[in-house]
C-alpha cells in the first residue's frame, strides 16, 4: 500500500514538473522567439510540450542522471600519475597537439 502511494506521489510530481516546464517552454519561445526569428510564430502550450521533448531527445536523452557528472572523471584523473596522464592523452586524437605523431 505504501509502495503503490509513493509511485503515485512521484508519478503526480513528474506530470506536475512536466506542466510546468511545458508552461515556461511556450512563455519563454512566445517572447523570445517571433523577436528573434522572422519567420517564428507563437505557439500553443501543447506545440511547447513536444518542443520540450524534442530537446530533451536531442540534447539531454533520457538516462536519468540529468548529465555528466564531472566529479567522478576528475577524481580518476586527479588519482592518476603524471605518465598515465601522458599516456591517456596520447592515445586520444583530441589530445594530440598539432605537429605530434600518432
């Protein structure tokens, strides 16, 4: 019973943070928007829900972790010596600087 209430509660504050995420999407793009762009028009609260979604599709996905988390990476290099720092960088093609061979 308890586990079925908590599911409910949790499942209300997901549906409520989504209204109102959707709310802010079409306030902000109805005054940002059509200013910006031409051709933009307003758009309607349901418009600003799926334009919500495409971006967290796009850009953020929907693991549930809500990004990276950079901690738990600079840790790993902070424990790391100066000549595993060097290597980890030479066997990454971003970390090789211009003129440096493979």
């Amino acid at each position: 019973m308890r586990r079925t209430a908590r599911f409910l509660g949790i499942a209300v504050f997901i549906a409520a943070g989504a209204a109102v995420l959707g709310a802010v999407v079409m306030l902000l793009w109805n005054a940002v928007g059509p200013a910006l762009f031409s051709s933009a028009r307003p758009i309607d609260y349901l418009h600003a829900l799926g334009l919500l979604v495409l971006c967290r599709i796009l850009f953020g996905g929907f693991r549930g972790h809500g990004g990276w988390h950079g901690r738990h990476h600079l840790a790993k290099w902070q424990a790391m010596t100066p000549e595993e720092r060097e290597k980890f960088m030479r066997c990454r093609p971003w970390g090789r600087r211009p003129g440096q061979e493979a």
